[in-house]
C-alpha cells in the first residue's frame, strides 16, 4: 500500500510539473516571478549546445561492436548449459533451442505460417502477439529454413541496427560518453539477454529508437514511418505519438501561437506536419485487420489477452500491490518470487526512481514517454513482464547515463551490478525458470 501511493504521487506530481513545462517550452507561459513556477521550470539539464554528429565508421563501430556482443552472449550461454544440461554432448542446436523458451514458441510458429499456425485450447492464440518481429524473421527463413536460427539473427541485426540509433539519438543531446554509457546500460540490464532471444524486444527497440531519432530531427514523415513499425512490434508502440506531440508543440511554440492568435497558421502547420506523425495509427489498423482476418473479430486479442493470460488493464497502484502481495504469498516458491515477481519490483522501482530524477534534467518528450510508458505497462493485473518491458523504455537509460556523468563514482557498481544479473536470469531463463 505504502509503496503505491509513493508511487501516485511521484506518477501523478511528475505529471504536473511536466505539464507545466511543456506549456512554458511551448510558449504559453510568461516570465513569472513566483518562485515556485521558476523552481519547475529550470533547466538543470546537461545536454549540449550543439549536436554531435556521429560519422559512418563510427556507427559502423556501433553496428559491429553490438553485434558481436549478441555473439558473445549467445556463445556464453553454452557454459551454464553444458554445466546443468545433464547430457555429455551439446551441439549448436541445442544450444539454439534453449533459447525457444515461453512466447518464442509462439513465434516461431508464427514465423511457419502467420497467426493461423498455432491453433489451442479452441483459438488462434498467437493473435496476442503483434506482427513485425515474425514477419522480418520469416523473410530471413525463406533462405535459412530454421525458424529458430531466422529468429536469433533478426533479433541480433535488429538489436545492432537499434544500437545506432540509439547512439545518434543521445548524441543530439549529449556528450558521447554518456551515449556510450546509455548503450552499455541497456545492453547489460539484467533483462537485456531479450534483445538476442526469440523474441519482439529487438524489433522493439529499433522502431522505438528510430522514432525517437526522427522526433529529435523533426523529420514527421519518418516519425509517423517508423511510428507504423513500432505499433507492430509491439501494442505500446503507439505510445511513441506522445513524445512527438510534445516535441512538436515545444518546436514550434504552438501555444504562443494560439497566444497570438495565430490560429490559421497554427492550423496549417499542424495539418501539414503534425498530421504525418498520426501515421503511426496506421501500425494499429494493420495489427487489428490482422484479428479480423483470422478470427472475424477485430480485438480478437483482448479476449485472448484476458480468457488465456488472465491479464486485464488496471490502475498501476493495484499491480504494485498485486506484486508485493505475491512476493509476500506464502503460496508462493521462493523460485517465483526471485524469478518473477523481484524483478518486477525492480523494474518498477527503476521506471519510478528514473522518472523523479529526469524530469526536470531531460527533454520533457523523454519524461512524457516514460510516465505514459509506467501507467500502461504497469498497469496490468497479472505482472510478469514488467522487467521485460522495462527494458524497452528507452528514456530510462539515457536518464541513468545522465546520472552517472553528474555522479561518476556510481558508473562501475551499476554496470557490474546490471552484469551479474544479466548472467544469473540468462540462466535461469534458458533453464525454463518463469522469466518472461
């Protein structure tokens, strides 16, 4: 209980000040001398004067340094394997198939033929799982033929590819030590092993990452583009349209627009560029289309999300107390809790802890996102991904590099601390433990 009203008020106070600022950025507030209204509305960020651009061999760096961590990871997935795996051989494939753990079976079959591929329990149960990721995976099968081994490398290009964008992203902002950091940060989260596993995490982050890279370039076409992939990657993707409204009204000075009764010309500049970034819905059309084609029901997925994984929306500070009921529930194993619902906590401790500091340190499109991001991903009745899901709000990363600039003694025992982790759930994940 405690700890959700903690986290009200950190949500729903980051929520205001936000407000403010956004409102200020874009024009609508005067110069105040109130001391409060001065308080919210300093900067106090360290972001750069001027852009660092990133050259093509270093992104190439980038791409290839990221890539052969995914190799690493994978190669050193064969240690703990061989170690507990109870046979005397092991073979590449058999280290490929420890990889195929939960969902990735059923995106594996969506990668053999779509969402009608995988019929139990009387449905098309992969209708929960958004499009892009089996559809990338599936072009790369037509020349692999092993959805397993298309599976890892879509995942392992998509991740490196992500990498770059994500570099260039901080680099608008800030100094290249704290992109590199941001990037090793997210690479090394104890959940990080996702982006090389079966999964949609990789796809995740590289249309997020890109749609963020465009927002900060104010490219709208390639916003609303990239804003489609997202929203087929994964369901929150859409959320991607927030930090771009509030990037666009900061940009532009809408409301000191309106101020000035600009009205035609606020009007225009919102038909001709503002509209581009509502491209994204389209994402949403397309995964929607896709429940009506298989099912004849367009929220097909719902239903699904509810009858077969017991999960319904709802206020995050009942998921909180939903969390801590179950690490407290005596019906519970020991192995649950530390593989689950731990994690969970951790993940909504970090989001909250992130979105206190970067509020008024960071770009406010980074702290829109992050608030909408918490409300919809923790807000959910049957918790077991929020530390998955986690790893995939970009903002909190950039924010803990932010952080580890200002405070650089905490650098090394976060990143040894992320690592450690990060080994001991690859672990467990590869040995079917409920890591999800």
């Amino acid at each position: 209980m405690i700890l959700s009203i903690i986290a009200s008020v950190i949500v729903w106070g980051t929520v205001g000040i936000t407000a403010i600022r956004v409102f200020n950025a874009g024009g609508g507030i005067r110069k105040s001398d109130n001391k409060i209204v001065s308080f919210l509305l300093a900067d106090k960020s360290r972001t750069i004067n001027e852009p660092h651009i990133a050259g093509k061999k270093e992104l190439l760096y980038i791409f290839f340094a990221a890539l052969a961590f995914r190799v690493f990871v994978f190669a050193a997935s064969s240690i703990p394997i061989a170690l507990f795996n109870g046979t005397d051989k092991i073979s590449i494939m058999d280290i490929v198939h420890k990889w195929k753990q939960w969902d990735a079976t059923g995106y594996n079959n969506m990668i053999k033929g779509g969402y009608k591929e995988m019929y139990e329990r009387g449905e098309y149960v992969t209708l929960v799982f958004l499009p892009l990721y089996s559809f990338i995976a599936r072009i790369f099968n037509f020349a692999i033929q092993n959805t397993q081994i298309s599976a890892l490398l879509t995942s392992s290009l998509c991740y490196s590819a992500a990498c770059c964008f994500m570099y260039k992203l901080v680099l608008l902002d800030y100094s290249r030590e704290t992109a590199k950091k941001a990037l090793i940060y997210i690479s090394v989260f104890p959940f990080g092993f996702f982006f090389g596993a079966m999964l949609t995490e990789s796809t995740f982050f590289l249309t997020t990452a890109a749609s963020f890279y465009f927002i900060r370039r104010h490219n709208w076409l390639m916003v609303g583009v990239f804003g489609i992939f997202a929203a087929l990657s994964r369901i929150s993707g859409i959320l991607i349209l927030f930090p771009a409204a509030v990037e666009f009204i900061e940009y532009y000075g809408i409301f000191k627009m309106l101020k000035d009764k600009q009205i035609k010309q606020t009007l225009g500049l919102v038909f001709k560029k503002g509209s581009l970034i509502l491209l994204s819905l389209f994402g949403v059309f397309i995964y929607l289309y896709c429940n009506y084609k298989t099912s004849g029901d367009w929220f097909k997925f719902l239903e699904l999300e509810k009858k077969i994984w017991n999960q319904e929306n709802c206020y995050f500070g009942r998921c909180i107390q939903i969390v801590i009921r179950e690490l407290m529930s005596e019906n519970r194993s020991i192995m649950v809790k530390v593989s689950a619902f731990l994690p969970d906590l951790g993940g909504i401790i970090f989001m909250l802890a992130m979105m206190l500091y970067g509020a008024r340190r960071n770009k406010n499109m980074y702290t829109v996102y992050i608030i909408i991001y918490f409300i919809i991903n923790a807000g959910i009745t049957w918790p077991m991904s929020i530390a998955r899901y986690t790893l995939c709000a970009l903002p909190l990363f950039i924010f803990l590099a932010d952080f580890t600039e200002r405070h650089k003694k905490f650098h090394t025992p976060i990143m040894v601390s992320f690592a450690i982790l990060f080994g001991i759930y690859l672990t467990g994940y590869l040995f079917t433990k409920q890591i999800m």
